[in-house]
C-alpha cells in the first residue's frame, strides 16, 4: 500500500459493487422538521446504491444539531439589572455613582 487515503470499498450489501466516497445531500429528521445537509460525505456503491455516512461527519453533525451544545449543565446566567440614566446612557446595575 502506498500510505494515501482509501477511496474505495467493496460493498457489505450487495458484494458486487464498489463504495465510492462521494458528497451527497443527507436528509434527516429534528423533531417535526425536515433537516437538509448538502455535500455530506458518504460512501455510495456504484451497483446497489448503498450508501454509508462517515461516522465523524454524523457526528459533527449530532453535535451541531443538539440544542444543549454550547450550554454550561447546571449554571443559568445572571445579569446585572440595567436601566437607561437622564442622559439616555445605559447603566448597569454595578455602575452606580
């Protein structure tokens, strides 16, 4: 082997074909709504059709798509009460004279 990146497989399905790896438009469902992805990597048999999703774009993807990404568990924000002064300037609450 040459050490460069594999580009094809046989197919598990079928056994006559061979998965290439090709950028498609995946599909799936977030609750209610229709989610699109295009130029999503997969591999795709060129007789049956097969197809497989690379394992680390579906998981970028889960990772992106979860509503808990991004937030602290346990810690909710606190904001300083905020208020407009005579002169139209916004105070903070710990920006008292």
């Amino acid at each position: 082997m040459t050490g460069s990146p594999q580009h094809s497989l046989q197919c598990t399905e079928c056994q006559a074909g061979v998965m290439h790896l090709r950028h498609i438009t995946y599909f799936t469902w977030l609750d209610e709504e229709l989610v699109t992805v295009p130029n999503f990597p997969a591999w795709v048999c060129d007789v049956c059709g097969r197809r497989e999703y690379d394992a680390r774009a579906i998981a970028w993807l889960v990772t992106i798509l979860n509503p808990e990404t991004g937030k602290t568990p346990g810690l909710k924000r606190k904001y300083a009460p905020r208020w407009k002064n005579g002169a139209g300037r916004v105070r903070s609450g710990t920006d008292l004279e």
